[in-house]
C-alpha cells in the first residue's frame, strides 16, 4: 500500500529492498517515520513510528484517533473553490497560527496535496512556507488514509527526537533509520525537513547511536546517500549500495538516479 502523503525521500519504491534486510523482531521502531511507507508494508506485531516533525505526527494522531471522521473532515478542504493560490496562502497562514490541532492537522495534509511539489518546508521561524503548487485536480487519498488508519491500531506515534527514541529501544526492537540525506550538493540540502534542521554532527550522532544501540543486540538499518563522508561514518556498518530515481522534482526529464546505501548495524 502506498503512502497517503507526498514526502520527499519516499521510500516506498525500495520497500522490498530494505526488509529483505529486516530481521523479526517483536517491534519496528522507526525514529524517522515520514510517509510511512516501511511501516505500511511491514507486518510486525507493533510499531513505535517518531518523527521530529511535530505537525506531521499530530496527523497521525488524529487519523489513528477518529478515523473515518477524520477522513470526513479532511475532505471538506478538497474542493474546487480551496484550489486557489489565493485561498491556499489562507489556508497557510490559518495553519501557521493556529492552535487547533485537528484543523492544523486537516490542513497539512491540504497543503501536502495543493503545495508545491508536495514538499514540506519551513522557515526559520518555523513557518510552513511551500508555495501554492496549481495542481488542476489534487488527489484526496481516501483508501491509502483508510489503510493507514486500520494499521495504526498496533502502532504508537510520538513527536521525539531520534535520540529520545533509540534511548527507548529494548531487546526484541528492529530499528530502521530514514533520516534527512547527507546533500549530494551545496543546492541539494533538504535539512529545513524539520524547524530544528538536521546537519553532519546530527548525522555523527546518528551512527554513533547505531553501534550503541547494535552493542545491546538491537539491530539497526539507515538509509543515505553513497558518498565518501557516509561510508566513513558508518565503518561499523555492513553496507548494500543500490541506485535510485528521484521523484521529487518539478521537471519530469531531471529525474537522474542517485546512488544510495543501507548501512546494517548488528
């Protein structure tokens, strides 16, 4: 099943790639969980999914609360009148000062289908601030939010740091990592993902809780690019390289393959 968001780093084109390298485990925890596309296609017993993104995971919260109501309320943004640069900049602006979490909830998931590109970036105020993407028809994902909901029972979805979260790990965790990619280039840098960034000491910091946690019998996989610097950092890492297409582009034809690695920690 595919994500119901759009999210730059999707990893659902290699799903079948990461779990072939996935040991059992009684849970998945995923200190990054973006779109969710492992844990959709995974089937563990239960699943502790974090993200630093705190609006992407009062989404979550509120789909695995309500859901059909949830999706109900989401749909009344969906409507012609809401595909307009000028209502979409309403809309954002509402979203940015609210402190009603359900409609800051139903809004981001507007803007991730009427936004640009379906990125999600902030300023450094933390401000969302993707531009109006005109989009003749945005698509509302009903059956991928449905699917989403269902799974989510056996699921526990919290706004943490990666940190905080390997701390939690126990034996019988499975630990995959998706954190924001080392950039390939100084134009490539996707680290305004999160109001807080995401740098190299926090991409230091990241292996070096790999190795602890793999030291306690916690086996853990992260996802990055295959550069001189990745490989470095994580020497303790068993490492599968493979190439990949992106698909966050606004130009179909500049699509290129970039190289990718899994790192095993174990």
């Amino acid at each position: 099943m595919k994500p119901f968001l759009k999210w730059a780093g999707n990893k659902y084109k290699i799903v079948e790639r990461i779990k072939a390298l996935l040991p059992p485990g009684e849970r998945l925890v995923e200190p990054f969980v973006g779109s969710g596309a492992l844990f959709l296609n995974t089937d563990y017993p239960c699943y502790l999914l974090t993200d630093a993104n705190a609006d992407l995971i009062n989404l979550y919260q509120h789909l695995q609360a309500e859901g059909e109501a949830f999706i109900n309320y989401c749909r009344t943004l969906f409507k012609p009148e809401n595909n307009h640069k000028d209502r979409y900049y309403a809309l954002r602006d509402e979203f940015n000062s609210t402190n009603d979490l359900r409609r800051k909830s139903a809004i981001f998931l507007y803007m991730n289908k009427h936004g640009y590109n379906g990125l999600c970036r902030y300023n450094m105020q933390g401000g969302f601030n993707v531009p109006f993407g005109r989009y003749k028809r945005p698509y509302f994902p009903t059956a991928e939010m449905h699917h989403f909901a269902q799974k989510a029972q056996h699921a526990t979805f919290q706004h943490s740091s990666f940190v905080a979260t390997m701390a939690a790990c126990q034996p019988g965790d499975v630990v995959y990592c998706d954190p924001p990619y080392v950039p390939l280039s100084d134009t490539a840098n996707f680290t305004s993902y999160s109001a807080n960034g995401f740098g190299w000491a926090e991409q230091q910091e990241l292996a070096r809780q790999a190795a602890k946690l793999a030291r306690r019998g916690i086996p853990v996989i992260i996802s990055n690019h295959d550069t001189d610097e990745v490989r470095q950092v994580y020497a303790a890492a068993a490492i599968e390289t493979f190439e990949v297409r992106r698909y966050i582009s606004c130009n179909g034809d500049k699509r290129d393959k970039a190289a990718e690695l899994l790192a095993l920690f174990s």
